[in-house]
C-alpha cells in the first residue's frame, strides 16, 4: 500500500476512501438489454427482434473471438481482454508458503 491512502471501505457503517463521483455513478441505474434492442430497433429502423437477433449474435462472437485469441475489439468503443485470475485457497498456509492453485481464465 502506499503511503498517504487508504483502502476503500466500510468503517463503522461509513464508506471511506471513495471519491464522491464513483458514489454518484453507483447510484445511476444501467441500460438493460431490452433497452438497448429498443434503441437499436428505433435507431435502425428494424424490428426489436431483427436488433435483439444482432445484440446477441454481436455478444456470442465476442466471447468466442476473446476466449480464442484472448483480446476482443470493439470498434469505436473499447476491447475485451481475457486474464487468469489465481483461484482462493481455504485452508491456513504456514508463513512464506505461496498458494499453488491454478489459474482460472476470465
């Protein structure tokens, strides 16, 4: 950790270490997939089941295309990349040891 911060949290039922803005953005509700095949429908001028027919389709060769070659990009928008994460350990390790579990892909 670095010195000067703190570790986000709950301190006695009070959250510290956050910045106001993330406390806002938590509050803002996100676009459901029904919302967005509307938006899609209405802005393309098809039906809703024409644009939820390409949402999902869209999604499907996402994940493939990520768990393929491990990137995805999204033109215009971002990149979807897959990453390994160590899996938890229960269990008490004796001091010094490292866990040994192995790594799921995300």
């Amino acid at each position: 950790m670095f010195p000067g911060f703190r570790r986000a949290g709950l301190v006695g039922g009070v959250q510290i270490g956050r910045d106001s803005e993330e406390n806002i953005m938590a509050e803002v509700k996100r676009m459901t997939q029904t919302q967005l095949v509307k938006e899609l429908a209405g802005a393309l001028g098809v039906n809703n089941k024409v644009a939820k027919q390409f949402v999902e389709s869209y999604a499907a060769v996402a994940v493939r295309e990520t768990k393929k070659n491990g990137v995805f990009v999204i033109p215009g928008i971002g990149r979807l990349v897959r990453w390994s994460a160590r899996l938890a350990s229960g269990g008490i390790r004796p001091p010094g040891k490292r866990s040994r579990s192995p790594r799921r892909k995300l």
